[in-house]
C-alpha cells in the first residue's frame, strides 16, 4: 500500500465508514525531519471488538522511534480531540499485559485499570481515562 493509499483509506474512516467500520481521526506521526515515525487513531464510538480490544484510541510508533514522546504526546493531543471534538467524556484503551511501556504511557495519561481479559489466550488491559 502506498502513502496515497493509506491516505485514501484514513479519509474515507472519516468520511464514509463501511458497515463494519467507526468514524475514525487518524494522524500520521511525523519527527522534525518529516518522516513518519507512527500514527494514531481516535474511534467516535466503538465496535463490540473494540470493546475488547483496541478501544477508543489506539497508536503505533515504528521500533526505532520508540522511546523519545512521540507516543505519549500524541495520546495527549488524542485525548484532547476525543473530549473536545468528539464530545467524549471518558475514553476505553487497551494494552497487552506484556506491553509494558504503553501500559506506562496509558497511566501517565490517567488512565485507571479497570479489568484485564483473556482474548485468545493473551491478556489484554481495559483502562479507562476520563476526559475533565
């Protein structure tokens, strides 16, 4: 897939979600250079999957990147767009229970453990972050 394609995609979850699909904000994360380190989306509402895994807001920052902010300050903007724009009052993320620098950066952000589930035999953390 192609940048322009991945483009196309991200303005039609926006726009026009299929069926099976959410209106879904989603950035792509660049570093000073202007290359994509990451992105992250923001779910208006969620699937009965999301509500076991994936939640509300979920991000990815390529390996080499990890490490330097740009996970933690891009949950901060998605939060903020979550309450302000979307109008949420709290919003469901969700970690595996061996992912321990996005649990670290979920709590940062405040997110509180609300229950850990098994989801074809790994854990999976449900935190919920209420948005003031």
């Amino acid at each position: 897939m192609t940048i322009r394609d991945w483009k196309r995609k991200v303005i039609a979850l926006f726009n026009k979600p299929n069926k099976n699909q959410v209106k879904t904000k989603q950035w792509f994360i660049v570093n000073k250079d202007h290359h994509l380190v990451g992105c992250i989306d923001c779910r208006y509402r969620l699937l009965p999957y999301h509500e076991l895994e994936g939640g509300h807001i979920g991000y990815s920052i390529r390996p080499s990147d990890r490490g330097k902010g740009y996970a933690n300050q891009g949950l901060k903007l998605a939060l903020t767009y979550a309450k302000n724009e979307v109008g949420l009052s709290h919003c469901l993320l969700t970690c595996d229970e061996t992912n321990t620098v996005s649990r670290h950066i979920i709590r940062q952000n405040k997110g509180e453990l609300k229950q850990v589930i098994t989801l074809n035999k790994r854990k999976i953390e449900h935190y919920e972050i209420f948005l003031h």
